[in-house]
C-alpha cells in the first residue's frame, strides 16, 4: 500500500512567535522524509516472500516501517495541535482535565516536565485518549518506538520469556504454534467490529470552498505519469514568489491577483489544477474563479510543501 501525504493544517503564517519558515521545513523535509521513508520499506516489504526471507530482515524491515509511521502520524498530529491561543482552554477540555490530573495546571505541569526531561535527546510527549478507560493520559516516548499514535489492538502475544518458559522453556517456536492454535477468533472480530466504530482525525476542511472540488498530490502526480493532459497553474502570491526558489515541474506560474490577464491562455477543454502555498485560501479562490469561467479546476490539497514534502519534482523558479 502507499500512505498519502497530508495537507498541512496549521496556517503557518498566524504563529505567535513560529515563523512559517521554520514549519515549512519542518513539514516539507522531516514530514516529508518520514513519509517516504514509510513508502519506501512499505514496497520493499510487499515484494518479499515471508516463507523463504530470513526473519531477521523481515524484523528490520518491521521494525523501520513502524518507526517511520509513528514519525508519520506523530508529525500530522503535530501540525494539527498548532494554530490557536494556548492561554484559553474551553470548558470541556477543562473538565477533562480536571477529572483526570486534578486541574487543568496539573495537567500543564506534568506535560511540560515530560517535554523538559525529552531537551537534549529525541521523543515525544503526547496527551492520549485511551477508549479502554475512558481517560486522558500523557504518553512520552524515545525516538518512534512507541505503539502506533491512535491504535486500538486487536490481537497481541506476549513474546518475554516469562509468557512461555514454563512450558516450552526455550522452545520459543513450538509457544507461537501453540499461542495460534489457541486464538479467540470470536473475540478478535468483535474487538475489530467495535475498532471500525471509531472515527478517524477529521479531514481538513475549508467551508468557504466547499463547492471547489480538491485533488491530492498523489491524483496530480498519477494524473502527469499517466500522460493526461492537465494545465497546472502555481498561483502563489507574487509577494512569495519573489522569495522563492523552486516551483513544480509541471507548473506554470500566474499572479492570482491578475486572473483576468491570463485566463484566455488556458484551454477549456483540458483540466485545470491551481496550488498556492499551503493549499488554502489563494490556490481555492484562483480555482473557483476559473471554475466560474466555465473551466473544470480544483486545487491541489496542500499546495507547494505538500508537492514537496511528497518527492514531486520541482525546478528552478526563474
């Protein structure tokens, strides 16, 4: 399977004391890296046969995919908890909190001493919700080796020693027969009917465009592989592009401010896809706009950085 890049949800731009510099680089080269590197060991392990590949390359190849998904999840989640006024915490978190640290500064406290004990090293420190005990809790983890963000288990076996010595002694092999053999399978689907239950993180949404269709990066780039005759027009401010220094291959830059000016350069009977920056206002407006000239344009779901932070191929911008 290939995993697909997220639109950036924060507006980089509104950051008290962040500067959009510093999340596009977050987001373009550590987002951008861990999902291609999840991509990357994902394809390699699909082309391996688990009967005749030595386990100890399969447990490398699993141990580098779950590594480079939590990076991926823990870095959506990331950008998403960014973007509002910290100071003002809504009732309901309030009383969450206070049900399950004692008061929302307790709650504050022990987060940010996890986030203090981390300085100098690498992890993260997550505030969870477990469906099992109904309650929030906050997780801190090394580098990406905790359990996947978000996961609700269906089926685990307890590989320590302890779970299987007594019986097997070290017949480790002989254990994970009998621990097959003896699966609940019943229980295993109804804790899987019960985990489908669950919503996943609410796509980003912008109302004001509702009605201009979206296409992801991956649809552009299947679309430009396949040879299908698109129009790509880079619609950024020309108050960023005079800052910049790459643009997508296959794009075309024009000043969004001046869509009058160009619009009979296009063909109607070709598609149009628009990007801006991010993929918020500039790139939707720009395709709503050609959409109400007749043209059939949608932007692309997280503009320039999410082109990138995916592998597309820029070039020079001149």
């Amino acid at each position: 399977m290939q995993y697909h890049i997220a639109p950036l949800f924060c507006r980089p731009w509104t950051l008290n004391g962040i500067t959009p510099r510093l999340i596009e680089s977050h987001y373009e080269t550590n987002y951008g890296d861990a999902l291609r590197r999840l991509n990357a060991v994902t394809a390699e392990l699909e082309t391996l046969d688990p009967a005749t590949t030595p386990a100890e390359a399969i447990n490398r190849l699993k141990r580098d995919e779950a590594a480079a998904l939590n990076s991926t999840l823990l870095h959506e989640l990331y950008f998403a908890s960014i973007g509002g006024d910290g100071r003002a915490v809504p009732e309901t978190m309030a009383t969450a909190f206070a049900r399950d640290f004692g008061s929302v500064d307790r709650w504050r406290r022990e987060f940010m001493a996890l986030a203090r004990a981390l300085a100098g090293g690498s992890g993260w420190v997550v505030l969870a919700w477990v469906p099992r005990d109904g309650r929030l809790t906050n997780q801190s983890g090394a580098d990406h080796g905790q359990n996947l963000a978000g996961g609700i288990p269906l089926l685990a076996i307890d590989m320590y020693e302890h779970a299987y010595h007594l019986d097997f002694g070290s017949n480790a092999e002989a254990y994970i027969a009998a621990f097959m053999r003896n699966i609940d399978w019943k229980a295993v689907q109804d804790r899987y009917e019960d985990a489908v239950k669950a919503a996943p993180p609410r796509a980003l949404e912008q109302k004001e465009f509702g009605d201009v269709p979206a296409v992801s990066v991956e649809e552009l780039k299947a679309m430009i592989d396949a040879g299908t005759p698109v129009q790509i027009i880079d619609a950024r401010p020309r108050h960023y592009t005079t800052r910049a220094h790459d643009i997508m291959e296959h794009a075309a830059w024009r000043d969004p401010e001046r869509v009058d000016e160009w619009i009979g350069e296009l063909s109607k009977e070709k598609p149009v896809v628009t990007f801006c920056v991010y993929g918020f206002h500039i790139g939707c407006q720009t395709a709503g706009k050609l959409r109400n000239a007749g043209f059939d344009a949608r932007y692309m779901a997280g503009g320039h950085y999410a082109w990138k932070a995916a592998g597309g191929k820029v070039r020079l911008f001149e």
